[in-house]
C-alpha cells in the first residue's frame, strides 16, 4: 500500500478556500491526503490535548508521521527547557499518547542534522534513542553523506535492520556532505517512508540567510521526475508492506499539487483543490 501526504496542513493554499480558519485546516486536509508528518513536534514537545484534539479532528484511518523533538537528535541551539535527557524523551513519549491510543500514529522520525556523520559516538547515540523509545516505531533520516559511501552504505542499512530503524529515504538536492544519495532500500518489511525535499541545489546549503527556509524548499517536481519515483516506488512496494510519500518542498506551494500529480500517476483518485473563492451563485 502506498500513501501520500504532506509536512504540514497549514501552508498548502491550494487545498483550502480563502478564508478558511487556521483551526479547521487538518479537517478539510484529511479528506484530500490520508497521512501527515506533524513538523511542530520539532520545535516544541506539544501538549497531550493538541495530540488528542487533532486526533478527533481527522477520519479514521488517518495517520501521523511525527518529527522527534530538536533536543532528541542534536539541532537544539540555546538552552534545554528539560532537566535530562531522560526527562526530554519521556516527555515526548507521554505527548504522542493520544496518537497511539487512537492507533494513528505512524512513526516518529528521527531526522538528524548535517554535522551528524557516521561516528562510533554517534552510533552509540542511535542505539540510546533507539532504547529510549521503547516499542514506537522510528523512522531514520541522514543528512551526512558518511553514512551511505560506497564502503558504508550495506553496514548502514544493515545496522538500521538490526536496530529496528524504518529508513526515511530522501529526495533531495546532492549538494556536498550534508545531502545524502537517493538510498531506494527498506529496513523494515512493515514501513517504509519516502521525503520528497525537492531539487533545489542553489538553495541547499544556506542555512546563514535569513529566508533559508523558504528557499531551501523552493522547487516543484516536473512529469519525468515524479515518474522516475512511480517507478522506484512500485519495486519499494514490493519489499515493503506499506510506503508512506511525504511531499516537503512547500516553500511555492508546490507539495499538495505534486502529491496529487503522483497520486494521479499510481491510479489513485484524488480529490480536487479547493476553488479559489465561492461561487455567488
């Protein structure tokens, strides 16, 4: 099974009609994609009755993909607002109950920062998180060429196997050591998730500008691309029981116009965009 959603509900215009409330965006969002990656989980651990509003706010069968907290993979600059380590990831874990609870949570990713290369130390940091996060699922995302060199890649993926990592397989620019190769293999037989970051190699690697963000993302995947990952994605589906594709290059607003587009060329039926205004008669 294949699923195709986006990072965020709140920046795609195209799916909702002018007007509509912030609040009620992750209802209309989930009668057009059937899977989120929740991306504020990444700047703050969330109150357990965010979690459960959005859980009531979506139909069921829907899921979450939801990014681990910054202070859990390295990307936190300033100080902790937790006490330990320990403490960081239990909050975390009892924030997401909801989720569980409700059995929509897909998996928490774990994307870990540029500078994070393939180092005993940070092996070791793999295996504490993998430990602190007891029986979630977890999925795993590189941004250090290191880890998938010609003479690392196999002991890579291998280690992800044996340590129960989904691998979070990325598009994205190859724009020197922090992007890594389209790596198009599972590590898991239940899951495996695919990010669509777009191809914006100019934009990549400008972390110190002051719109980095809108930037880096700025890029909308055309006919051939998006075949080539139809492609790739029909002989993934077959070494995995479930593909999650979550389109990221939202900068333009081109993520839910590509889902669609992709969602179009696997035979699915997406449902439209909304118009740009209400009709008056």
């Amino acid at each position: 099974m294949i699923q195709i959603g986006l990072a965020g509900w709140g920046d795609h215009d195209d799916l909702y009609m002018q007007g509509t409330p912030a609040r009620d965006k992750l209802k209309v969002y989930g009668r057009h994609f059937p899977i989120v990656e929740v991306d504020s989980s990444f700047y703050a651990v969330q109150a357990e009755t965010t979690y459960e509003r959005w859980v009531q706010e979506t139909p069921d069968g829907f899921s979450f993909i939801v990014k681990a907290y910054q202070g859990m993979t390295g990307h936190l600059r300033g100080k902790n607002p937790f006490d330990s380590e320990e403490a960081m990831f239990r909050s975390f874990c009892e924030s997401i109950r909801p989720v569980q609870a409700a059995g929509k949570l897909k998996a928490v990713l774990f994307q870990y920062p540029p500078w994070f290369d393939c180092t005993r130390i940070h092996v070791d940091l793999l295996r504490e998180a993998r430990e602190r996060m007891g029986s979630i699922p977890l999925a795993l995302e590189f941004r250090h060429q290191s880890w998938f060199t010609a003479d690392m890649r196999e002991r890579t993926l291998n280690f992800m196997m044996k340590e129960g990592w989904i691998h979070s397989i990325c598009d994205e620019p190859q724009a020197g050591e922090g992007s890594v190769p389209i790596v198009p293999h599972p590590t898991s037989r239940e899951l495996t998730i695919v990010r669509m970051h777009g191809r914006n190699q100019q934009g990549w690697n400008q972390g110190g500008a002051p719109n980095w963000r809108e930037v880096r993302y700025l890029y909308r995947y055309n006919s051939e691309e998006l075949s080539e990952w139809k492609r790739r994605l029909l002989h993934l589906q077959e070494q995995t029981k479930e593909l999650c594709v979550i389109f990221n290059n939202n900068s333009g607003g081109d993520a839910a116009a590509n889902a669609k587009q992709l969602m179009e060329m696997l035979g699915m039926q997406p449902e439209g965009f909304a118009p740009k205004q209400l009709d008056l008669f």
